[in-house]
C-alpha cells in the first residue's frame, strides 16, 4: 500500500527549504494543518479520538485530542488515520521521516505539498 520510495518524495516535498528539525517538524505541522480538515478522527493504542489541532513540542509534533478518557496531547507520530484519508498520507510520511514504519496509507500519486 504504501512505498517508501513515494514517502520519500513526500516528505522531501515537505521539507524542501527546512533547516534543521525544528524547522522540518514546522513543515510538517503545517501541511497537515492546511491541507487536512480538522477537527479530524483518529485512533490512539485504538482508541478512538478526534485530533483538534497540532502544537510543536519539544520532540516533535504533539496532536491535540479528545477522546472518551479525556482531552490532552499525544505524539502525533502515535495516531493512526483512516488509511483512505489525506491525514493518512501526510501522517505516514511524517512517521517515515522520523525512521518509523508508516501506518497504512492510500498513496496519493501527483500529490505534492502547495498544489
């Protein structure tokens, strides 16, 4: 389904003029905040949740959630998306950039940050 070879196009996209990680993670944040809808579901260790918004933390992107437990941030590298999504997509190129194996995503061929 997915293929490092075309995340790694993606996340090459994304990352184009960035300077270090700060900067790559800010890249990151704000494609998926641009391109994908939110607020947004998700699943966390399988739980359901429904992502609100992205902050930058100290080691990475962090993800906004509510969920049936309550409301706090997580490692967005921990959700999961519905494969067929954008948010999917973006999401299993971050992971890929981070050296973590992509969750299921549709690939999106032609799909470049910008268009």
């Amino acid at each position: 389904m997915t293929e490092p070879d075309d995340l790694d196009a993606v996340v090459e996209d994304i990352i184009v003029d960035c300077y270090g990680d700060d900067e790559q993670d800010t890249a990151f944040l704000t494609v998926f905040e641009e391109e994908c809808q939110l607020p947004t579901t998700a699943t966390l260790l399988g739980i359901p949740v429904t992502v609100t918004g992205l902050n930058l933390g100290r080691r990475g992107l962090l993800a906004i959630c509510e969920g049936p437990h309550g409301a706090g941030e997580v490692s967005f590298a921990d959700l999961a998306f519905a494969p067929d999504t954008l948010a999917a997509w973006v999401h299993a190129a971050y992971r890929h950039h981070l050296g973590l194996p992509p969750f299921p995503a549709q690939p999106r061929p032609g799909w470049r940050w910008g268009d």
